[in-house]
C-alpha cells in the first residue's frame, strides 16, 4: 500500500512482481496486495460492479492467475 494515501500500490508496467499479490484487469496489472483475501475481495468488489470485466489474482510467487467469477445470484442470500 501505498503509505501516504493508504491506497494500493501500482506495480511497475515493465516488471512482474516477485512477491504480494496483483489484481489484473482485462490482462492488465492494476493494483498490488500484501494478502490473496485483500485481492480477492477487491476483485469480486470489482467483478460485481462491471460484470464484463476480466478480473483476476495475480500470485507472485506461484506465478499463477485466479479468475474472480461473478457470483450466482440464486446462491446469494437474501436479503
């Protein structure tokens, strides 16, 4: 995160990260995370908001993507 403003921090467009986790957009690295649920959270957040979008968890160390899904709704609770 970024100390000053308390926001994530972008990681560098010419780099991958070694370490963290990075939330990627529509095959574009945006945001950087210390923890996956951090990721995650900010992704489904995301992935509920504009449905189209490709979001997924970039693992640094496990060199991996997770692709955030939109949830069923008929699965979610009501409220």
């Amino acid at each position: 995160m970024n100390g000053k403003s308390g926001t994530p921090a972008s990681p560098r467009a010419d780099a991958m990260p070694t370490e963290g986790y990075v939330l990627s957009v529509d095959g574009k690295l945006k945001a950087e995370f210390k923890a996956s649920e951090d990721a995650m959270a900010a992704g489904l957040k995301l992935k509920q908001a504009y449905p189209v979008l490709q979001v997924q968890v970039f693992d640094a160390a496990a060199r991996s993507y997770t692709s955030i899904l939109q949830p069923d709704p008929a699965t979610l609770p009501e409220k």
